[in-house]
C-alpha cells in the first residue's frame, strides 16, 4: 500500500508526544506506554485504509486513554486517576517537545541502570525495536527484552518524576551522559543499520538529529552536548554518498564527496570549533566529531590528515577504553603508517581469539581490508567471508561478499583450475 510508509513515518514522530501527554497526565510510565502501543498498531490499522485524521496526534491520544482506562478498569485507584485527569490542561496546551525531551529523561533515570535506561530510551523515544536494541548492545533479543521488562518494572515502582531534571543537580550528569549514549545510538541504528535489507534509515538519523538540537538548544554551554550534534551532522552529511544507484553499499573511500552535504558540514565544523571556547576537556563526542572533521574537509581520501586522525583516535582510546575505538585506529595506523603495525595491533587487541570484538563482523572485515592492503589477498577472502557470514545488514553482507569475489577472481583467473 502506497500510503504505508508516510503513516509509518508520522507514527514514529507522534509515539514520544502521545507517550508524554499521556504520562504527564496519568504518571503510570508502565501501563501508558503499553497502551500508546496498542493505539500505534491500531493507528497503523485503520490509516492505511481509511485515511489519517484531521488530528493524528488526538485520534492517538484517545486511543491509547481508552486502552490505559480498560488496563485500570478494574483497579482500585480508578476513580482517583479518572479524577486526575479531569484536572488535567487540554492536551492542545501542553507543547509537544517540552514531553519528548521530559520522556527522554524520565527514561534516563539514576534508580535504572545505564544500559537499561538507554534501552528503554531507544524503544519509548527512538521507536526501535527490541531486537535493533539487542543488535546495538550485541546482546541476545531475549535478554534485551528482559532488561526493558526491568526497567519499566523499576519505574513503576520507583514512582518518578516526570520532569526534566535541572543542570547542576546531584543526578544531572549521569543522566545526561545516559541522554547522549541513547541518542548517539539511535544515530547510528540510523546511518548504519544493524539489520535489514537498507543501509540506512533516515527516519531514526534524522529523529536523534532533531532530539539532539533540542538538547542543544536548552544546553548550550555543555561541550559534548554540542560535540554530540556536531558528529551527527558532520556524518549525516556523507550519507547522500553512501549508496549506490541500487542501494549497494560505498566506502569512505570510494565515495564521490561532492554528493556530500556541505550545508550540514559546514554547520558541524561551526559547533565543534565553538565548544572549545567553553574551555572544557574534550570528551568522546567531541573527539569523535573532530575525527569526522578532519575526513569532511579532505578533498579526498588521499587528501586526509592520517596522521591527525591517529593521534585524534589515541586520545579517544584513551578516553573511553572501547575496543570499537582501537578497531578503527588500527584503519589510521594502516594509513599514516603500514598495514602490518595495524595487523599487530589487531593480533593485540584480538589476544589469541579471547578480545572483546572476537566473533564480531566489523573486526573479521577491517583486518580483512588490511591484509589486502599487505597483500594477502587468500587470507583477506577468508576474512571477508566471515564478515559476511556475521553481519545482518543485507548491503554490508552483499559488499563484503562482493570483494571477496573480486579477489578471488584476481587469484584464480577464468579458465584456470581449481
């Protein structure tokens, strides 16, 4: 059905609205976001064939009342709820970001943990799914869903507030590194989907883009919430280039850079050289959005400032300790250096098969790539197949598997044996 995905869309976008007038006004986080989810499917139901109302966000919000009001029904506490929202504002007087972003740090409590209070974030604000969740945590699906089942449950019992919580209190900034680890993730479940016949999904990018931004707006002084935004807008920018006509997969490398959105590059560099008039120690999103600077003003790949992107990703290693880091300085140190000091590198960080990424399809397909830069091509066929035995993402897997052909093509010539 042709109006499928435009419904789709606009269901995304109202989900944290509905989700947030409905807490405000009945404060049960558990019950209220079961019940935005029957009205979402009953919305993705009756749309499609009858038309979207004049009013989707209020067809929405009735929808999921009546759901929470048969979920109550048989509650003690009915009247008194039915009570509260009689006292309640019309839903038209309450502004709809103002309980996106008050969802978005009710999710981020410090009563729950930090992988489960960005978990829940990414279902009740981001709209992923539990296993686009569980593939970003490299968890199990089943696991993933025990942990949000949890953090609900927490909520609920904790009763918590819902609010945004004020710059300087004692839980500010756990819960705002909560914040920017959840959109930071849902940015690239966007640009890079874990899963899926698609590279990206423009709807998930453009969500955290636009949470980001108001963040931002309401902190203007913090340097990695600008940092933040910045690496997303310095990396969207690239993503017109990133696919093929037939929506195959294009390396950095290989891209075509005047496809690339200057527009958004040049407001990304604007925000990261501003963040450092605060006179605050970079953090990992402003270390990150520097590395995405330094490949944005490269003319091209040969263009690039290796050498600063490896000292830029040290510091970022050293910051954050994450393997993932140490997989893509070992891509630097090919560059600046030779391919064989990043193989050791990846030999150190694999440890004899007991690392952090063993298994891991983006660690088989970097040292893949750099043994065909040391040219060994057979054992970068191996590892390219591995890649792509891994990976879940339909264009990663085609590409991986389509340079493995291409090399072995290289080896075995047609006509010859074997």
């Amino acid at each position: 059905m042709t109006g499928q995905p435009c419904v789709e869309d606009l269901l995304r976008s109202l989900a944290p609205q509905v989700l947030g007038l409905l807490v405000r006004r009945l404060g049960d986080f558990d019950a209220c976001e079961d019940a935005v989810q029957e009205a979402m499917i009953a919305a993705a139901r009756h749309w499609p064939e009858h038309g979207v109302p004049e009013s989707p966000r209020g067809w929405l919000l009735r929808t999921a009342t009546r759901r929470y009001t048969d979920q109550v029904r048989s509650e003690t506490a009915r009247r008194q709820r039915e009570e509260r929202v009689a006292r309640e504002p019309a839903a038209a007087g309450i502004p709809a970001a103002d309980d996106c972003l008050a969802v978005l740090f009710m999710c981020c409590r410090p009563e729950l943990t930090p992988a489960s209070a960005i978990a829940l974030t990414l279902r009740a604000v981001g709209g992923l799914t539990t296993a686009q969740i569980a593939a970003a945590y490299l968890v199990p699906e089943a696991t993933m869903a025990q942990r949000i089942s949890r953090a609900k449950q927490r909520l609920k019992t904790s009763a918590v507030r819902f609010d945004v919580p004020v710059p300087g209190s004692p839980d500010w900034p756990g819960r705002l590194r909560s914040v920017l680890r959840v959109l930071y993730l849902l940015f690239n479940e966007g640009y890079t989907a874990s899963a899926g016949t698609t590279l990206h999904r423009a709807d998930l990018s453009g969500e955290a883009v636009r949470l980001a931004r108001q963040v931002h707006r309401i902190l203007p002084d913090e340097g990695e919430v600008a940092g933040l935004l910045a690496l997303m807008l310095l990396t969207e920018a690239r993503r017109p280039a990133r696919t093929g006509p037939h929506g195959e997969l294009v390396p950095l490398a290989e891209q075509d850079r005047t496809l690339w959105d200057r527009r958004l590059v040049r407001e990304g560099t604007a925000l990261l050289i501003g963040t450092f008039a605060h006179g605050q120690r970079p953090g990992e999103y402003r270390l990150q959005a520097a590395v995405a600077a330094v490949h944005d003003r490269a003319a091209h790949t040969r263009d690039t400032d290796w050498r600063q992107i490896l000292g830029l990703y040290e510091l970022l290693e050293q910051v954050t300790g994450s393997p993932l880091v140490t997989l893509n300085r070992a891509v630097a140190l090919a560059m600046a250096d030779t391919p064989a000091a990043a193989l050791a590198l990846l030999d150190r960080l694999d440890d004899g098969g007991r690392g952090p990424l063993t298994g891991h399809h983006r660690a088989h397909a970097v040292r893949a790539h750099l043994l065909e830069m040391a040219g060994e091509p057979e054992a970068a066929v191996h590892h390219y197949r591995l890649a792509a035995a891994l990976t879940a993402s339909t264009p990663e897997q085609r590409y991986l598997t389509a340079r493995a052909a291409a090399l072995n093509r290289r080896l075995r010539p047609t006509g010859t044996a074997g």
